[in-house]
C-alpha cells in the first residue's frame, strides 16, 4: 500500500470538559474507541485521556461517515452541549511503514509523533509552540481514582488499594494464582451498587493485569440464586464452571436466602465446586447488609474451602445521599440551591416510607425527577435556568399545601381536633421549658399516639416535628414514616442494621412509626419473629439519642396497650400518650367542606346533600375500629372531584365546579356505602 494512500483522523476533546466527565462509568476517549470499533476499514492508531487518532485507507474510503457517528453518538450522549464545542477533527498524511491488520496499535514514527503532540497540545489549549504543562503534567485517571472518588464504601476502597498495592508482588513472583483464590463476602444493601462494584473490581484486575494472563478479559457477571431444591445453585455452578479458557469472570453469588444453611451439605456441595474452579474466576458472595457477628459467622461458614474477605456496605448517610445527588446533578450540569434541599429529603423520606428504599438507584431517581421538572418549568420561560430552586423541588413532595405556615398555625387550621390541639400544646410547653432550664437531665420527649385510623395521627405527629424544629428543640425537623414490619429485615442478622439505619436517618427528625403493635409478637424466647430483635434496637436508639430525635409509635388502643405492658422498657421511655378519639358526624361534616373549599368552587346544593349524607351515617359505623373517620371523607372528596373531573371532560369544559349529582353519584359507589366500610386502609391521615 503507498503511503499517500495511508492517512490519520485525529479526534481530540476539550481537556477541561473530558476532566468533568473522568469518574463516568465511560470515559469520553472510551465511547469514541468503541464507535471506531464498528468500522471494518479503520485501525485504532493511538489514544490519550483527551485524543484518539484512528489510521485509515483513502482507497477504501473516508472518515467521513465516522464523524458523523460521533457528532450524533456525543449528542445523544451529551445533551448539556454542542459536540462542535468539545470536539475538533484534524486529518493529515501518515508517515511511518506498512501496517499490521492486527488488533494492536501499529508503532508511531517520530514524524508521527510530532504531528500528534502538536495536536494534542492545540486541542488541550497550548498555543502549540510550546508543551502545555497541564497536557503534560495531567495524569489520566486510573479506575483506582473512579473507586477513590466513590461516595462512601469505606471498606471497598481499602480492599481495592490493598490490591493495587501488592500487584507488583504478584507479577514479579507469578503468584497470580493467590489472588484468584481470594473470594469476597459483600454484605450490601438492594440498590446500593452492587453491579457498580463488582464492575469497578473487574475493571480494577485488568487494568494492573492480575488474571494471570494480561491478554484475558475480565468480565463481570452477576448471578442471583434463590434455589432451595435438591440441586441448589444450578445456576452459580454453571457459571463458575462454564467460563472460555481466555476468560476470567468476576462472579457473584447471592446467598442471602442460605445465610442460615450454610453448613448444609448442599451449600458445602457448591463450595467444593467453586474451589475447583477458582484458578479461573474470582468468586464474590452477596448477603444483605447486616451485623458483624452475624457477617462473621457466614464467613467461617464459607472459611472451611475457601478464603474469604468481608466487604460491608452500610447505608448511606443523609451527607453521603447528598453528595450522591450532587454528583448526578453535576452530570446533567445542574445545581440545587440550598433551601431546596429541604424538599429533595422530604421526598427521599417519602421514598423511603414504605420500607422498600434502594440507595442510590432512588437518588438518582429522584434527581432525574427534578431534571425532568426543572425542563418543564424552563420551556415556559424566556431565561432558561439549570439551578433547581425551591418551587422546583416542592414539586416532588406530594403534600406541600401548608409548607409557607408555621406549625401552630397548621395546628390550628386542623378541623375537629380541639383536645388534642390543647394537649399537644401542653406537651409542647413542658418539652421547651425542660431544654430552657438547662437540666443535664433532660427528660425523654418519644410520645404515643392511640386511637383509631384516620383520626390524624400522621398529620399531627408531622406538625409536632415542625413546630419542635421552630422552637430550636430538633435540629432538622423533618418526618420519616415507617410501617411496624418494616423495621423487619427478611433474615437472621438483618433487621438490627435496618433499624439502626431507619433510626439514623432520623436523627433531628420526627420517626413515625404506624401500626407499631405489629412488631410485638410474644414474649417467649422461643419465637423466632424478628419483631423483638427490632423493638431491642429501637429502645437503645431512643435511649442513646434521646436529645436527637422524637420516636411516635401509633396505633389501635387496645393493640397499643398490649406493646406497652409486654414491653416495660418501651413504655418507660415514652412519657407522653395522646388518645385520638373518632369524628363525630358534624366534623367529619366539616372536613368534608373544608377540602371541598380548599379546592374547587361548587353549587349550593353540595354541601346540602353531603351534611344529610354524613348526618345519616349510623352509630355502629363511626363506633367501628375499622371505620377510617378522615381518610374515609378524604376517599370520598376525591370521588367526586374524579366524578366531577370526567362530566366536565365528557362536556368540553376546562374548570371543574363540583355538584349535587357529583357527590351523590360518588357516595353511591360500594366503598363508600356504611355496610361496606373498608377493613384496614394505608398508613397516613
């Protein structure tokens, strides 16, 4: 081939913008590799953290149409900017020797050399007579500096840097066959990255070449096994045997489902399997995150055939899921300020309300959520704006109507609860005078709400944390509402952590707890529900951070009675009961016009036809234990806005004005008839 037929495509990017982007899971070099990759006539020649050169044949054809597979891939990839902005192609003659059709990279000429470094160099902002000290002083980063850059997994990195730092030792005395024979026992939460770092970890091996052969692949392949049949972990077998001769997997086997077998013969089985086979994979075990004894204990289960380190990953701090989503709005180049961060936690509290909270896969859903709005609100703006303000963020929330009132002002726009108004007020006095006095020992300020559901219970519970963050009491203020179970985890050594986290969270907080009597089974030592493993480390948290944080455990009375008198520890530490009686029918009337008025405009007629509605209802229905008072007017008031919403959409009008015929329809339908009250409805007013 002559060499004016040879020519090299130089591909350089912005040095500062590629520096923005260094901890993505691709590096920009990365994704432009992988696209000249596709194209049968172009060879890789050379790349650099910031510039690729792709060598190619002008008889066979041009660069043309690789181009425009970047341009296009970079904008798709890259919305926040112009590809024109970060990317400059250059094409000149190559002038080394003939080239090999093979994988590697030809050899460089001097000439060539020059040519690319004076690229480099314009490409990097050098005015191309001179090196530019940040081309040349700027090391790529290496995946160590992505694992260093992790927001928590203290223990990851310590694992990942004690690799690094013995692979000389490995290579110089060939004893590869030491680390491949080194598994992991991760103990991780759902959500919390696993799949990120197990990646990380094969990437890591390959990159300071630890699989015995630096040619090999590592690649990571995750398997969850739940199999409990005469042949457990079919699955894991088959992958821990299956693996190509010029392959090494990074392997995961999730065993959470026999953390409490692992001395069974079938689990001792798969371990025998795993160790005949460790000379080709790097085996990682995953159970939920858990407590050191009982992480401790699986490990010298799995210690008989194999070695094992421990890698724990406990949940994220509120700082840490901060910083989290930082960095992901960073990756969209947007920015918070700082009073909307108080909406971004109120959503992540709602997030984690139903006991099912998945780490960072939730942050991030929660950032593109805000993205999501904040270009909703920008398209109908003039001055485009890539700061999430407050009303942004207040978006997420699902309740933000009384945000702009203080407490005592919510408290006192509730309908029907004037005892209760009077008593929580009391118990607001008694708790700011006991920190005023300045007594060392300050009494505990957990608190029980008794009565039946719907009666306010959340809503209140929500209004004390604000109002004890107006007076300077808590720190923070916000709300955490649990379920009872979810405190539970679903295995031995779970549940502990998860209660420890719950409570953490809410430290500074309000921790709501519903339907609390469920974690009380019995007292016998015999029962195995985890409920009193939970109760234990609730009533430590509320003793060790009593100043910090308020527990309220609310529930029937009856059901509330029975946790407290088998759980002597538990009641002593809550000196303060509120009782919530049932509405009566005029306020549960009330109720009803207030959110009617909150809302909508409506005919006279309404009210009219709902006072005779609530008014009728009979004795034994408001007197049920599973008639949900407020909740069961708030289902009613969105009937018939829905009943509403579909007449005016079926006649071609924009405003809804609620009616007589609306309400009446809507109270016709079965849920809402007295003889078909609803059992048990979901946590929350």
């Amino acid at each position: 081939m002559a060499e004016h037929q040879k020519k090299i495509l130089n591909i350089g990017l912005d040095r500062n913008w590629v520096l923005k982007h260094q901890f993505d899971a691709q590096l920009p070099t990365d994704i432009i590799k992988a696209e000249v990759a596709k194209f049968e006539n172009l060879t890789l020649y050379y790349s650099s953290f910031t510039s690729v050169s792709v060598l190619f044949d002008t008889t066979v054809g041009n660069c043309g149409e690789l181009v425009s597979s970047i341009m296009d891939l970079f904008a798709v990839r890259y919305p926040e900017v112009s590809a024109y902005d970060v990317l400059v192609f250059q094409e000149v003659d190559f002038k080394g020797g003939d080239v090999s059709t093979t994988a590697n990279p030809p050899e460089k000429s001097d000439d060539d050399l020059d040519e690319f470094e004076k690229f480099a160099r314009r490409v990097s902002g050098s005015d191309g007579c001179a090196p530019s000290t940040a081309t040349t002083s700027e090391k790529t980063p290496t995946v160590l500096d992505k694992i260093s850059g992790l927001v928590g997994a203290t223990e990851f990195k310590a694992l990942c840097k004690e690799i690094a730092s013995i692979s000389d030792e490995i290579k110089r005395t060939k004893t590869y066959e030491v680390l491949m024979n080194q598994c992991y026992l991760f103990s991780i939460g759902d959500g919390c990255g696993l799949s990120t770092y197990l990646n990380l970890l094969a990437e890591l091996l390959g990159e300071l070449h630890l699989c015995e052969m630096s040619s090999r692949p590592v690649r990571e392949a995750r398997l969850d096994v739940y199999r409990e049949s005469a042949e457990p972990f079919e699955d894991a077998r088959h992958a821990v045997e299956s693996g190509a001769p010029d392959s090494v997997k990074v392997v995961c086997v999730d065993i959470s489902e026999w953390m409490d077998k692992t001395n069974s013969r079938f689990f001792k089985q798969f371990l025998r399997t795993v160790e005949k086979c460790a000379n080709d994979h790097i085996l990682a075990f995953r159970v939920p995150f858990v407590d050191k004894d009982v992480l401790a204990r699986i490990k010298y289960s799995l210690s008989d055939l194999v070695s094992v380190k421990t890698v724990s990953f406990p949940p994220l701090s509120q700082d840490e899921v901060k910083a989290c989503a930082e960095a992901e709005l960073k990756h969209y180049n947007f920015a918070m300020t700082n009073s909307a961060w108080k909406f971004f936690f109120d959503r992540i509290s709602e997030e984690k309300s139903d006991g099912k909270f998945y780490g960072i896969k939730t942050v991030k859903k929660v950032v593109r959520e805000l993205v999501y709005q904040k270009h909703i609100a920008n398209s109908h703006k003039t001055e485009k704006s890539n700061q999430i303000g407050v009303n942004d963020a207040k978006l997420l929330c699902s309740d933000i109507s009384d945000a702009n009132l203080s407490g005592a002002e919510q408290l006192n726009k509730l309908v029907g609860v004037d005892g209760i108004k009077q008593r929580v007020e009391e118990i607001i006095a008694q708790i700011e005078l006991s920190v005023k006095s300045g007594s060392a020992d300050r009494p505990c300020i957990h608190m029980r709400f008794v009565g039946n559901p719907g009666t306010g219970k959340t809503t209140v519970a929500r209004i004390i944390g604000k109002i004890l963050k107006e007076k300077g009491i808590l720190r923070v203020g916000a709300f955490f509402e649990y379920a009872g179970r979810d405190f539970c985890g679903r295995y031995i050594g779970e549940t502990a952590p998860k209660t420890s986290s719950i409570c953490r969270d809410a430290y500074g907080s309000v921790l709501f707890i519903d339907e609390a009597y469920t974690l009380y089974r019995s007292n016998d030592p015999d029962n195995k529900d985890y409920g009193r493993e939970a109760l234990d480390t609730l009533i430590a948290e509320m003793e060790n951070h009593r100043n910090d944080f308020v527990v309220i455990l609310a529930g029937y009375t009856d059901e509330m009675n029975k946790l407290m008198n088998g759980n002597l520890g538990l009641a002593s530490r809550m000196p303060y009961t509120i009782e919530f009686p049932n509405f009566t029918r005029e306020q549960l009337y009330e109720i009803f016009v207030s959110m009617v008025k909150d809302k909508f405009k409506c005919d006279e007629g309404l009210f009219e036809s709902a006072r005779k509605f609530f008014m009728d209802l009979p004795d034994s229905t408001l007197s049920s234990k599973d008639f949900s008072n407020a909740r069961y007017v708030r289902n009613l008031f969105e009937r018939t806005w829905a009943k509403a919403a579909m007449r005016c959409q079926l006649g071609g009008k924009s405003d809804i004005v609620l009616t007589r015929d609306d309400f009446e329809h809507a109270s016709a339908d079965k849920e809402f008839v007295v003889n078909s009250v609803p059992k048990r409805a979901r946590i929350g007013f």
